[in-house]
C-alpha cells in the first residue's frame, strides 16, 4: 500500500518514516524557519526513490541561491525524472524541468494545473507562488491561492500556511486591510511563519506605517527570528521601517549584522543588501566600505541568469565604483537578449534599461537615468519581486530628477508618493542633491 501524506496524496517510493522526515522538511520550508535540507536528506537516504523528496529538494535550492547551492537541486532533479511517479509527481518534475530551462512562466502554469487537480498540495501552492513572484505577476500571488480555498479549513494543519500565501497575494493586489487580517491571522497560529509576517511588514511598509513596523518585526512577534530562512530578507524590512524613521543608526547596525555582517552569495540576499544601500545613498548617508564586499560577491556569480538580481548587482558595482564590472554586466544583458528563457523578455522590457538607468546614474548623468527610468516604471512588474523591492528604482527617478534640475518632476513624484502612503509621515524624503 501507497504511503500517503496528511491530505491522501500518494507519495512514491516512500516509507513511512521517510515520509515523516518529508513532512517536518515541508513543514519548515513553509515556514522559511528552522532546516529543511537535514530531514529531507533523510529521507532520502531511507527510500533513495521517494520522488517528493527530491522535488522539494529541488525548489528548496534552486531560486535565489548560488551556483554550489543550486547544483544540488539540478543533481535532485537529474535523480527524479527517471524514478516512478505518480500524475501529481510528474507535473511537479516537469514544473522544474521548465525552472531549470528558464521557462519560469511554463512552470507556473504547470504548477497551477496541478494545484487545479490537488488544491490541498501544499507544495504546489507554494513553489507555483514563488513563480508568480520571480514573474512580478500579483494577480497569481493572489488568486493561485484564492482558488484553493474552498478546499481548506482553519482547523487544517497548514492553514496557517494557506493564510500567509494569500496575506501577501493580497498585499500585491493592494488589499491592504484583508492582507494585513489574513498574515496576522497565519503568524497567531504559527509565529514561527516567515512568509506570513513577511506580508504584514509588506501592509505596514507599504503604507508607511514605519513605527508600527518597527514593532511588528521587532516586539509583537520575535519567533520568526531564530532559524529564519527568510530572516535576511525579513531583517531588511525592519531595516526599511527604521529607514522611514530617519534612523540610519539602526539600519547600520542591521545591515552589519543579520542582513550582510556574514557576506553571501545568495541572488535575493545580495540584492537585499545592494537596495539598502543604495537607498541609503540616495539619501546622501556614506556607507562607507560596505560596497566592496558585495561587489566582490556579485562579481564570482555567473550574471545573466535573472534580470532582477542583475540589477541590483549593477547598483553594487556603480556604489563600489567598479566601472570595468558594471560595463561587462551590460554587455551580458546583450546576450541574454538572444538567448532563451523567459529572462531575455525581463532583460528586454525592465531590467536592461533600468541597468543602464543606475549605471547614468553613476557616472552622474542625471537626465539619462530620469530618461530611462519614466520610460520604465510603469511595467517593472514584468521582471519579477515586490512592489517594496522595486520601489527602490522610483526612489532612483525621484533622485535623479532632481539631481538633473527637473524640480517640476522630482515635486510631482514626491506628491504621487505621499498620496499613495496616507500613514506616512508627510515630509518629503531626504533626498541628496
């Protein structure tokens, strides 16, 4: 007889145990807290030929890691597509098939029709939603979670999970007030949830309810912070409130320590760390040699694999002043234009221009920059992250207008963003000249 998973799912080739040891993996990847890896190679030693196993292994390691890390998913994968799997199994392989081919808009879609199939197949919910996020696509962060819901009840063991994956769909789609009563919710009944008080700080941050975000990530609820797989990003949020608040100090103090005090290479911590910075600078704040490191971690990592990180890794080489770098990641996006994957279509439309935006920047061509990045702004969705991530290249235009005497400009952005954070406090950003 089959071993099945909580909801009824067959899981092949698994034992009972190994099943158990997948769970506690699932349980902490959903989460973003605690170790994931240990269980799942576990279970793997147990039954060499549970397929899910080497799935979950494969979206744990794959997005937003580093070259080594990301090796072992490709080796997961290599192993799963040839074992005996179940039609639930086989459109999670074929969805990272398509990962792994850069096809980031077919996985998502493979991953929805299995979450049409099995909407209490946890696992699809949440890598079909990572998809959604690499693609920027807020109506799927949102809906591809909305559709489960029927299926689901709070007395179910991972609502709590269902409830952060739809806190921050909501938050992308502007529900503000649902989002914020759906992630509390989620961290009431697991605290320990990553993604869920993610979403809340996404409400708070948002709305430019800095000292309540201060609160949230740093009183009303600290189980998130040990084991956090999320936690260099869930740092930068804080980091971002205390930001709002004029309290550079407490930026430093984070960025040094859980946000970049131990240099990775990892594609969505180091661009975390390059827009923090970056945002400091805008303000005229010297952050002193904290370029060099991150500019050094960049530089060993392949570019051209993801547009969004490329353009943070340009931010870090401009601030490093590393000029030969941030040339040749330029000529990189050329390439990347008539290569394959969907990142060709994130370089062509957003992150080409808004690379070139960053390097005028630098070399202090103020209207060039304010040129590229009106151009723009209104589609930089398309290559993927947060609405809180990629407002740092509005607060790019905002700078580079006035620095370029457009002041007409650089006034009318300030009174659009003031009207688009009623909690914020209403004095315009420091902005440097």
């Amino acid at each position: 007889m089959a071993v099945k998973d909580q909801y009824g799912h067959d899981l092949s080739g698994a034992s009972a145990a190994a099943a158990e040891l997948y769970q506690k993996a699932l349980d902490a990847y959903h989460c973003y807290a605690g170790d994931s890896l240990t269980p799942l190679d576990a279970a793997i030693a147990d039954s060499p030929r549970f397929v899910m196993a080497y799935v979950l292994k494969a979206y744990l390691t794959l997005v937003g890691s580093n070259t080594e890390v990301a090796a072992l998913g490709v080796g997961a994968f290599s192993i799963a597509k040839d074992l005996s799997a179940n039609a639930r199994e086989v459109g999670h392989l074929t969805a990272i098939g398509a990962l792994l081919a850069g096809e980031i808009r077919a996985a998502g879609r493979v991953l929805e029709d299995v979450s049409l199939a099995y909407p209490r197949d946890t696992l699809a919910l949440h890598a079909g939603q990572v998809m959604d996020f690499l693609l920027g696509d807020s109506r799927m962060l949102r809906d591809r979670i909305g559709r489960a819901l029927p299926s689901w009840s709070r007395d179910m063991p991972h609502w709590h999970a269902i409830q952060g994956m739809h806190a921050f769909g909501l938050e992308e789609t502007g529900l503000y007030d649902r989002a914020e009563a759906a992630g509390r919710e989620a961290v009431s009944l697991q605290p320990r949830n990553n993604w869920a008080q993610h979403a809340v700080a996404h409400v708070l941050v948002m709305q430019g309810r800095n000292a309540e975000g201060v609160r949230w990530m740093r009183h009303d609820n600290t189980a998130w912070q040990p084991e956090a797989q999320l936690g260099v990003h869930n740092w930068w949020h804080t980091a971002l409130f205390h930001l709002g608040l004029g309290e550079t100090d407490e930026v430093f103090k984070l960025f040094d320590g859980p946000i970049y005090g131990e240099p990775t290479s990892f594609g969505f911590d180091m661009g975390d760390a390059a827009a923090m910075l970056w945002r400091l600078q805008l303000r005229g704040v010297d952050v002193g040699g904290r370029w060099t490191a991150l500019a050094d971690n960049f530089a060993k990592e392949p570019r051209g694999q993801s547009a969004f990180v490329d353009t943070h890794a340009m931010m870090a080489f401009v601030g490093a002043g590393r000029e030969a770098e941030a040339a040749n990641l330029l000529e990189v996006q050329a390439a990347v234009l008539t290569g394959p994957g969907d990142n060709a279509d994130f370089v062509r439309e957003v992150g080409l221009p808004a690379m070139q935006a960053i390097h005028a920047f630098g070399q202090r061509n103020y209207a060039r920059a304010t040129e590229l990045l009106r151009d723009v702004r209104s589609r930089t969705n398309r290559f993927g992250g947060s609405h809180a991530q990629r407002d740092v290249l509005d607060l790019t235009l905002i700078a580079a207008a006035g620095r370029a005497g457009d002041v007409g400009l650089e006034q009318a952005l300030l009174a659009e963003r003031a009207e688009a954070m009623p909690f914020a406090t209403p004095k315009a950003p420091a902005l440097a000249a």
